[in-house]
C-alpha cells in the first residue's frame, strides 16, 4: 500500500487484486488518505492475464470460453446424450 500512496495521483497505475472489489477496496483506502487520484485501473489476475492473451488468441482464431458457455455446451452434451438414452447412471 505504501508504493502505491506514494505514486502520483495523475499517473496511470494498474492496481491487481484477488477479486475487483479487493482492488478497489485498495484504491478507495489510499484515495481516502491522500486525495484523489486518476487513471487508476483495478483488474484480477485472471481478467489481466486474459487481456494479455486476446491478441495471440485472435491472432490464432480461438476465443477464451467463460463459465456461461461451458455451462451451455455442458447442457448441449447432456440433452443430445439423454435423447440417445447414453446418460447410463448419470
């Protein structure tokens, strides 16, 4: 917390946390201390390293999945498998 007090209000930053609200919870705390400050980005691990990823992905033609279309693809598998009575003890 100490280096980022010390950094300059008006210089971006890129504050990683282990949730969002982590980050910005870190943000307000030293916002609070010292004043204002501008263009600071709060991120995850996670999201960061997607970020990063994007362009070597697109590059590639494959899109990272999220939780809501592995949940969707999951649900595709099951129907198709019960319409075949292949679920078994499932």
């Amino acid at each position: 917390m100490r280096w980022l007090a010390a950094h300059d209000a008006a210089t971006p930053a890129l504050v990683v946390g282990a949730s969002t609200s982590a980050a910005s919870d870190l943000v307000r705390r030293v916002a609070l201390e010292r004043g204002a400050v501008f263009g600071w980005q709060r991120t995850t691990l996670a999201r960061l390293a997607a970020t990063l990823a994007t362009p070597l992905l697109a590059e590639q033609g494959i899109a990272p999945l999220g939780a809501l279309a592995r949940e969707a693809i999951a649900q595709r598998v099951l129907a198709a498998l019960r319409t075949r009575d292949a679920l078994g003890r499932l």
